[in-house]
C-alpha cells in the first residue's frame, strides 16, 4: 500500500465520521466556536484516555485510538465548514 493509499483510506474514514456525526447532530450545525472547541476537547481527552490505557506503549494502542484520532480530524473539519460558511453569510450583509 504506497502512502497515497494510505491517505486516501483516512480520508475515507474522515468523510465517514462526518456523515456518522452528520446523521447523529444535523449536518447544519452553527455552533459556537466555544461549543466546538469544548467538542474538540472531549474527543481529545478520550485519545488521551486510550493512550494512557496502553501505558504509553505504542504497540499496546487499541483500534480506539486511531478512532478518537478520526473523530478529532472530523469535528476540526466541521468546526472549519461552519467558520467558512459563518464567514461567508456574514460579508453578505
């Protein structure tokens, strides 16, 4: 597997998060950017929890932490869709 199939495979998985976050939250949320930051946040805490559950040994990770790691990459990406499109409305008026 080159490392372009590698990407591709996690930015599958990312598209897949999203449309999972999408169906379970509404894919239009305007939340505020505290709101994503506090979302961040937990999903951040929850890697952390994986990476002291293996003892700081990478062999010892569980798929769990490369799953926090996706959530993390989708929620940054809606965080960054709902600035875009905050900004975008907002130089309309």
């Amino acid at each position: 597997m080159t490392t372009e199939d590698k990407f591709q495979k996690v930015i599958q998985d990312t598209i897949l998060e999203i449309k999972r976050q999408d169906n379970k939250w509404g894919a239009d949320r305007d939340n505020h950017p505290l709101v994503w930051l506090s979302i961040i946040q937990e999903e951040f805490g929850e890697l952390a929890k994986e990476i002291n559950d293996a003892d700081f040994q990478t062999e010892n990770l569980s798929e769990n932490y490369r799953k926090e790691l996706v959530q993390i990459v989708a929620v940054g990406l809606q965080a960054i869709k709902n600035y875009d499109w905050f900004k975008a409305n907002s130089s309309e008026k």
